[in-house]
C-alpha cells in the first residue's frame, strides 16, 4: 500500500474526512453464498455495521471472490478499506502504528485490496472483492476529522483471518460499466454508466487509488464540493446538512493492477468522483489535486 505520510497526511486525508471513518471486528463467519439474483457473483458475503466507531462481522472467511456489504449506523461519514498484512508484518503491528498515528508504517505493512469507501450516515454499500491468498487482513479507516484526530488513533482498526480452501467459485460476472484509476486521473464513459448498477473501478496505474463517488445536490457543482471539503481541511467542523452532495460509496483504496467492483444507486442527476489519497512525493499533495476529480451525469 502506498505510503501516505504522517502529518501531511493528515491535512491530506481531512479532505476525506469530510466525506469518510471505522473498526473493532467482533468474532463471526462469514455466510457462503446463496440465493439470489444472478449478478451478485459467487464467494462469501461479509456484511459490517460501522458505528462510531467499530466494526462489527465476521473476522474470518475463505479465500476467493468476496462480496462485502458496509451498512453506517453511525452519526457521521464511515468508509472501510480490507488491506492485506504483508509478509514480515503482524496484525499486532499494524494495529500499534494505527493506534500512534502513523499511517505511513501502517501503509508500508499492508497491501490495499479495495473495501466500501464514504458513505452518509445511514448509507450502505457493496464491493466484490478477490481476497485470494490467505493471511491476515485488516479492517482501516483512515478518516481524519477537522481537528485532527484519525479514527486510526481511536482504534479503528478489525482484524480479518482469510483461511486456504480447495473451493472453486464460478467467474463473476462481467460489470455493467468500468472506470479507469490511473495516475492522476479517472477515465469514465457517462454514456456507459447510464441504468448501470455493478461499476468496475479499474487501477491502471502504479500506486494505490480510491474513487469517492457524491452525489451532488440540485443546484451544487463540483466546486461547492471542493470548496466544503477545502473548509473541513481548513479544520472548520461544517455540520453534515451543509455538504453540497451525498456520499454514496465507491471503491476504497485498490492496489495497482487490481480491480472493485461496486453496487451504486446512479439515479438521475450529477455526481462527483474524487481521489484523497496523499501522495508522499508531492508533500502529502493528496490526488485530487493533482487532477484526480471529475464529474459525469446520469441523464
């Protein structure tokens, strides 16, 4: 997982913050699949409630295709991102470096498999995952809030045990739409996305990305968005029914060469996708500034 700084990501990641938070697994299953329409795909189904702030579902399922459900009980903007720890780390270590703020060790100890991203409170949100090698995962949430403080910090953080199975699942399949994360920059067909429900979010570049996907309220722009999201930077704490759009989900940090796929409401209207992810390289210059943001409407 890409680097994503310390203090700079922390003024980098505020501007998640006013979209995005979670964790605190609590023992559990997940439940195999089974009935239902057809274009839900094979795997396992993991569903997770986020208050403020924990998860609460399974902590342990087969490798394969998953789909993940995220469901916000809580009271403010939640996201959940599923990384893989990597060989060499322990879960243990990513969980103390969550704990002390460093998102930086925890992002060089894990590897972003893609996760449910901002959704409003009372939102939910699906993503098809391959979580195909077995090990130890984690359950992040790298919001940070106006005044600074990470959810990270606060212990929101859930361990997820992927076991080795001889199961074979069926391809999924194919999505109804793709959209292109490269580096910086979404590649996205408007006319492709009209009546689509499972969207790809395809990382075509070379470090992590996420899509942040608002739907905006009548009469707002993608400006007003920036603008609010400025602020909440900015440390000004704007009360939720000031935000110019709803959150409604997307893919959470993916991988290079890895693909989410994501169930969205795309009723008619106009909608934002942004990127906040920091780049270390650029002083936490999170994506979005780098021109990681751009608008589609559905008609």
């Amino acid at each position: 997982m890409r680097p994503r700084g310390t203090r700079a990501a922390v003024a980098a990641l505020a501007i998640g913050a006013a979209l995005v938070a979670a964790s605190c697994g609590s023992p559990g299953t997940a439940a195999p699949a089974g009935p239902g329409s057809g274009d839900e795909g094979p795997g396992a189904r993991l569903t997770y409630v986020m208050t403020d702030h924990a998860f609460s579902g399974p902590d342990h399922v087969e490798a394969g295709p998953v789909r993940l459900t995220a469901v916000n009980e809580g009271r403010t903007y939640h996201q959940l991102t599923v990384a893989r720890v990597d060989d060499g780390a322990t879960v243990d270590e990513v969980t103390a470096a969550a704990a002390e703020g460093d998102t930086t060790a925890v992002e060089e100890m894990t590897t972003a498999h893609g996760g449910v991203n901002l959704l409003d409170p009372g939102g939910s949100g699906t993503a098809e995952l391959s979580l195909d090698e077995p090990g130890r995962y984690v359950l992040l949430c790298f919001m940070v809030e106006p005044d600074g403080h990470s959810h990270l910090m606060a212990g929101m953080t859930a361990p997820l045990t992927v076991t080795a199975t001889t199961a074979t699942h069926a391809e999924p399949p194919p999505a109804d739409a793709h959209i292109s994360m490269r580096d910086f920059a979404y590649d996205v067909d408007a006319t492709s996305l009209q009546g689509a429900r499972r969207v790809s979010f395809d990382n075509d570049g070379t470090v992590d990305h996420e899509a942040i996907v608002v739907r905006l309220r009548p009469g707002r722009t993608n400006a007003d968005l920036l603008t609010y999201l400025g602020a909440r930077q900015a440390g000004q704490d704007l009360p939720l029914s000031e935000a110019p759009g709803e959150a409604i989900g997307g893919p959470g940090a993916t991988g290079p060469g890895r693909s989410t796929v994501v169930d969205l409401d795309l009723t008619p209207g106009d909608y934002a996708i942004f990127c906040a992810i920091p780049d270390p390289e650029h002083d936490g210059m999170p994506h979005l500034a780098e021109g990681m943001s751009t608008t589609f409407t559905i008609r």
